[in-house]
C-alpha cells in the first residue's frame, strides 16, 4: 500500500548526517540527493528527506501509495481533484527518478502531499 514516504526538516545537512548513520546500521543508504531533498533505500528510495524553507513549524507529510497501472494513477488524480483537492503535479512520467516513475501528487484536506505512483513502463500520451 505505501510505497515512499517523506518529512521535511528544519536543517537537512544535520537531518542528513543523522538518517545517513542511522539508517547505515540497519543496511540503508543514501540512494539520491537533489539538494534539496534525500532519498533513503536498499534498492530504491523509500524514505525522503527534504527542506522547505518558507514553511511553518508544521511541516507537511509526504506519502505515496502504490498504484498498480497508470490508469489507477490518474483515476486516483481525477477523484482526489473532484473532491477539491489542490493538484500539485497531474499523472505524469518522472524520468529525473527512473525510467518507469509515473505519478500523480496532490494535497489532502489537511495541506499533505499524497502522491500515487506506479513503476511499471509508462504509457505513451
């Protein structure tokens, strides 16, 4: 069901200093840095770590559900933004993640990112 997760933080050098030793004594790494935002895994990054510096001290969640197919994406996109949920990204191919990354992001009624993603090859639009 949950595919990724992340948090956002204050400080992400010390934020990342902290995941990457703690995370190493239980066989995670760093798997990809944009500056910005820390993806942790075995192989692939299920946990993210990010800064956002304009935000408040309640920083949003990030949570990612599993979806099986790019339809269930942007059937996921379609009831969520019907519901009045703000769209943050419409279904889309990510490729800056990997060659299958195809999602979908908007924010729940209480400001989160939820995001639906599947990792099979992206349909062609």
């Amino acid at each position: 069901m949950i595919d990724h997760f992340g948090i956002n933080c204050a400080d992400l050098d010390a934020s990342g200093t902290f995941y990457d030793t703690v995370l190493g004594t239980l066989g995670h790494k760093r798997l990809l840095d944009f500056g910005v935002a820390i993806g942790y895994g075995t192989d692939k990054p299920d946990f993210w770590i990010s800064r956002f510096d304009e935000m408040g001290p309640n920083r949003e969640v990030h949570i990612a559900f599993s979806a099986p197919d790019a339809a269930s994406v942007r059937a996921f996109y379609d009831a969520a933004t019907s519901l009045g949920a703000e769209s943050l990204h419409e279904p889309r191919h990510w490729p800056e993640y990997h060659d299958h990354y195809y999602g979908a992001f908007v924010r729940d009624p209480d400001g989160n990112n939820v995001e639906a993603v599947c990792h099979a090859v992206p349909p062609e639009d």
